[in-house]
C-alpha cells in the first residue's frame, strides 16, 4: 500500500512538474524574464529527478536478487544526492547569471504576462504541496518528500515572483520606474542565494547514508531496546552496529553471553531475545535488515 501511494504520488509530480516546466520556459523566453526562465529549467530538472527517483522507488521494494542480496535501498541516497547536486549547481548558475545581468543593466519585462503565469503556477506548486504532504502521512517516503519540498520552493518562489512583478508594474507608474529593469535580476539573486540550503540539506543527508553513519536516534533507540534484554541472567555485554541507506535500515548486534548460556533451552530462549528486541524498533520489519548474533567468545562479537 506504502509503495503503490508512492509511486502514484510520483507519477502525477512528474506530469505536473512538465507541464508547469513548459509553461515557465515558454513565458520566461515570452516575457523576457530570467528569473521565470529560471523557475521553468528549476522544474524540468526536477521532473527529470522525479522520474528517476520513480525508478528507484519501484526497485526499492523488489525483493533482494542474486546480485543485490541486501535489496535496492541503497540507490535511494545515491538519487537524493544527486538530485540536491544539481539543484546546488542550478542554483548557483542562475545567481551568476543574475549578477552578470544587474551589470549590464538588468532587461525589461513583459510585466502582465509574466504576473498571469505566477498566479497559476503558484496555485499548482501549493495544491502539489498539499497533496504531496496528505499522501506522505501514510506512504512515509524519502522521495515523496524531498519531491514535495521541491514542490514547496517552487511554490514560494512563485509566490516571490508575482509579488515582485506586482511591486515592478505599480514602480512603473511612479518616479521609480528606471528601477524596474533591475526587478528581475535581483529577484533571482534572492530567490537562489536564499533556497540553496535546500539542496544542501538535501545533499547532507544522503551522504550521510552513502558513508553508512550511524543515525544517533536509531543508535539511542537500540540502546535502550538492549537495557531491559541485558538484566537477563548469563548476558555479559552487547555490541550493536547500526545505519540507514534511504528506506533500509541495517541494525546488528552481538552480544557475549556465559558459556552456560541457554542451557538446556537453545535456540527458543535465544529467538525471544530477538522478539523482545524487534518489538521496541519503530522501523517497520519490511524496511530493516535486523540480526541478532549470540556467541561465548568476545573475539566473534
């Protein structure tokens, strides 16, 4: 159910995001304004990402195969990271671009056309947003979300934009109208310098996933699963080892018992053990990797 609401959710980003991609090239080269430009390649890009974040999504719940014996869940960080590099790039391409524009004294704007397609695009980046976040309740999707922030700064950044071009076309009225050339430069100016945290954020925490480091509340939650197992009589101490790769996560942990251990009970004490551990995890058995190893030696621990 998790995956089908995913992938759905996916499916339809994908055809928004193309047709609001066309949209904002169209009328970015229509109206002459680099900041729509921008707003439009910012989507086409994203909707190039959607799909192949669609296309790991569908691997990810695949059971493991002869060569990916630890499954697909692994590639979710390697999209994620990515996807939030060439946000990174885009945006800073686009900064650039507005900086060498504001030098040769910024463009003039067809400011009704462009106010036109920011109120509609707008009003499709917030009901996205909505629904991106109404299906992820239950779907519990990295990719859903990172799509829906992407639908979120696409949304402000529209909601920038119509704001900007409302303040540009009252300025041409008035004394300050040999400032509106400018309006769409330092727009764009703004509007990257100011979401660049999102794809770095984005980039930040794939990488750590792809280095496998050990997220401290999946630490913290398996230290005080083991509290309560570790008061058992013949437990002498544990070693846990845990990560997480986008979906997955990968908990191990070994644990030193007395030679006399289990005596006379085997391997039924042992798998109560893993019960009582299992039943104190949050993620769900179908997103975990989890072995419980028993030995006397300190050496296989």
């Amino acid at each position: 159910m998790q995956a089908t609401l995913e992938q759905r959710a996916l499916k339809l980003s994908i055809v928004m995001t193309l047709v609001v991609s066309s949209l904002g090239v169209s009328v970015g080269l229509a109206a002459g304004s680099q900041s729509i430009l921008f707003d439009g390649v910012f989507s086409t890009i994203d909707a190039a990402m959607s799909g192949l974040a669609l296309l790991v999504a569908r691997l990810a719940v695949r059971e493991a195969s002869e060569r990916f014996q630890h499954g697909y869940w692994h590639l979710e960080p390697l999209v994620a990271a990515l996807n939030g590099s060439i946000l990174m790039l885009l945006c800073f391409y686009a900064f650039l671009t507005a900086v060498l524009d504001l030098r040769e004294g910024g463009r003039e704007l067809a400011f009704d056309l462009a106010i036109a397609y920011a109120v509609v695009v707008a009003i499709v980046c917030f009901a996205m947003t909505a629904y991106q976040r109404r299906i992820n309740r239950r779907a519990q999707s990295e990719f859903v979300r990172i799509d829906m922030q992407g639908w979120l700064m696409a949304a402000l950044i529209t909601t920038s934009l119509l704001v900007a071009f409302l303040v540009a076309l009252v300025l041409q009225r008035t004394a300050w109208a040999h400032l509106t050339p400018y309006i769409d430069s330092v727009l764009l100016m703004v509007l990257t310098a100011g979401f660049m945290p999102v794809p770095i954020g984005i980039v930040r925490r794939a990488v750590k996933e792809i280095f496998l480091i050990a997220p401290s509340s999946l630490d913290e939650e398996v230290h005080a699963a083991m509290a309560p197992v570790m008061a058992r009589e013949g437990l002498l101490r544990y070693y846990s080892h845990v990560a997480k790769a986008g979906r997955g996560h990968f908990i191990e942990i070994h644990i030193v018992t007395a030679p006399e251990f289990a005596a006379g009970q085997g391997v039924a004490v042992m798998d109560e053990i893993r019960r009582q551990i299992a039943e104190q995890l949050t993620p769900p058995p179908e997103r975990r990797w989890f072995t419980v190893a028993f030995t006397a030696d300190e050496r296989w621990a």
